[in-house]
C-alpha cells in the first residue's frame, strides 16, 4: 500500500515526506503494519475493524480478530490494498490450528494443505490470484479444491469487486450447507489514521497535512 500511495502521490509524496523529517514507507496512514520502536523490524498490529449487511438488522461491525467467533466459513472482502492480506496472516497468528495459504497455491496443490483434524482451519487468500492465473471460475476452483481434501472451514479473502454476492454465496452453501458470513474490510477511521500519525511521531500540525493531502491526491476512501 506504500507503493500504492508512493505512486498516487507521485513527487509531492517525496516533497511532503521531506517537508515533515519523514522516513521513506514510513508515510502511508493506511498502512495496518508499522514499525512501533525506531529502527525495529518487528511489524504490530494496528486493530481493523469489519462490517456486514443485515436486511433485518442493519449494519454490524466487529473488531476483524473477532472473525474466528464466526460460525464459518466466512468471506472477507476489501478494495485492492486495504489490507486483507496482513489481516488474514494475522488471523492466523491469533489461531495456531489454523493454515494460511494463498488461493493460488492452494488450488494447484491443495494435498500439501489438508488438514489433520476438525478442529483445524484453512484461511485462504487472494481469491482474485486465481482468476489470473487458473482457467475457470476461480471460487468453483477452490471450493473443488477443498472438497477434495474433505471441505474443511475456511476463511476466504477476496477482493470486493470479484465477490458475487447472490451467486457467490449459494455455490458455497451447496457444498458446506450454510451460507457464508460475508464481512468487509472498513477503512481505518479517522481516529485510528490519528493514532497511527501519533504513533510515528507526528505533530498536529503534521498529521493534518498529511491527511490532506491524501484526500486531495485520491485516496480518501480508504480512511473514512
């Protein structure tokens, strides 16, 4: 998402960062990984949050580590670098039964990543991988693929713009008896894009150009 961004703001993106005594890939608001001590590697995680649509019951959100109280399987979805990757690597730090893999190696090789017993979880990303690479509908794909490997629960990330909601949905629940939980990735709120400015040292005064100026070159949606 740094590059995302590096590119979007193109050379007022290195005039901003000097202007303000900023580190290069350090910028990026948006960004769900940051570094908390100077110099460290070591990447923390800054909280997400997901939401789901209910006809009867409106919107709901829930903190995005909150998924594994989901009956699965469960859907994520998000805009192209909003951050689902990291999240469902740290879904599965936060659940050692469960196996992470991407959609695309999974497909090709889904023996390597069958699971020993029923209390394990498959988190699955990348859905959009193998529409680029694999020939076909890319959910029949992976869900051919779980089956063969006896449809265990899984977690699934997929970008929002190849989630077909209605169709989607019912491919699934025809192998696994229930409709997925389809939750999507919000944008970080203005508050947590204050905490993380606040969390790399920025000032007020910093943090409200830097703000602006992604509003201004295009990337206001993905802090609301």
């Amino acid at each position: 998402l740094g590059d995302l961004s590096q590119s979007v703001l193109g050379s007022q993106y290195t005039s901003f960062q000097q202007t303000n005594n900023l580190k290069p890939a350090r910028i990026v608001l948006i960004r769900i990984w940051y570094p908390m001590v100077e110099n460290s590697t070591e990447p923390v995680f800054l909280e997400r949050t997901v939401y789901r649509d209910d006809a009867k019951d409106g919107r709901a959100y829930l903190p995005a580590l909150d998924l594994w109280k989901q009956t699965l399987p469960v859907v994520l979805i998000g805009d192209p670098g909003m951050g689902k990757s990291f999240l469902t690597e740290s879904l599965v730090a936060a659940n050692p039964a469960a196996k992470w893999v991407k959609a695309g190696a999974f497909v090709r090789n889904p023996q390597r990543y069958a699971l020993s017993d029923d209390k394990s979880c498959l988190v699955i990303d990348g859905l959009d991988e193998v529409a680029a690479r694999a020939e076909g509908d890319p959910l029949h794909n992976v869900l051919t693929s779980l089956g063969s490997i006896g449809a265990p629960p899984f977690i699934l990330s997929c970008r929002a713009a190849d989630w077909r909601n209605a169709a989607d949905g019912a491919e699934i629940a025809a192998d696994y008896n229930a409709a997925p939980q389809v939750w999507t990735l919000a944008p970080l709120s203005e508050t947590e894009a204050r905490k993380f400015c606040q969390l790399e040292g920025l000032d007020e005064t910093a943090t409200e150009k830097l703000l602006e100026h992604v509003t201004e070159r295009g990337l206001g949606d993905l802090v609301e």
